[in-house]
C-alpha cells in the first residue's frame, strides 16, 4: 500500500471535497437552532456498490448535538469517486422537523470516477431523541 511519489502532496478528489463539505458545514445553521428539543441524534449508514470488488462500508455516525450543522452530506466512500457524495439533508431535516423518532432512505452517488459513473449506494437509517423532560 505504499505510494510512490516521496514529498509530492497528493491531492484527492476525497480530499477536495472533504474540504468544500466542511466549508458548507460551517456556513449551514446548527442542528440546535433549527430543532431545539433533539437530545440525541444517530445515523446508521450502509454504503455499498455494484461493482465486483468494492467493500461495503457501514458504519454509525453519532451526531454531537451541541455543535452540529443542520447539514447532512455523507462523502461517497469511493475515495477515487470525484463530484460525489450524499446529500440527505432534507429528508433528514424534515423527519427532524416533524419529530419523527426514526427515518430512512436511499442515495445513489451522482459522482463519477473519471469518464464512469460512481456505482454506490447509500442507506441510510436516523434514530432521533427529542425533549429532555
Ligand atoms: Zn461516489
């Protein structure tokens, strides 16, 4: 797994987009603004491809209430997969919104890996608290 290359930074498209995600996240309003009573919020994701040896991914994502964007975009986890990514910030926000306590979807990645569309899909599953009392 070593890369050749010695002291050339290597700029992936993973990376770029981690950072334009980021960028976002910090413009986004908080979680806490927007849906004041949420305690708790966790999302269960499933990221798995069509193609032959791709590795399904899945893994759970703990959202810190207190600092958290009201934005939900989850990376494509082809790290050679450029222009992807998940947006599910509006079903998200809006099962939040109405108080929904669980909430699931798909997303296909709209990315692409050079001239090939990205083959992932994403599943994703919410589990949200509301109120402290
Ligand atoms: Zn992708």
């Amino acid at each position: 797994m070593s890369e050749p290359g010695g002291s050339v930074r290597r700029i992936t498209p993973a990376v770029i987009e981690a950072k334009k995600r980021r960028e976002r996240e910090d413009a986004a309003k908080r979680l806490q603004e927007v849906v004041p009573d949420l305690s708790s919020l966790c999302l269960r994701i499933h990221d798995r491809a069509d193609g032959l040896g791709a590795l399904p991914l899945f893994y759970i994502r703990h959202v810190v209430i207190a600092t958290a964007p009201a934005l939900f975009e989850l990376p494509c986890a082809d790290n050679k997969c450029e222009e992807g990514g998940h947006d599910v910030t509006r079903p998200v926000m809006t099962g939040l919104r109405s108080g929904e306590p669980t909430m699931e979807g798909r997303s296909r990645c709209p990315g692409h890996r050079g001239d090939k569309p990205c083959s992932r899909e994403l599943k994703y599953l919410v589990n949200a608290d509301y109120g402290g009392a």
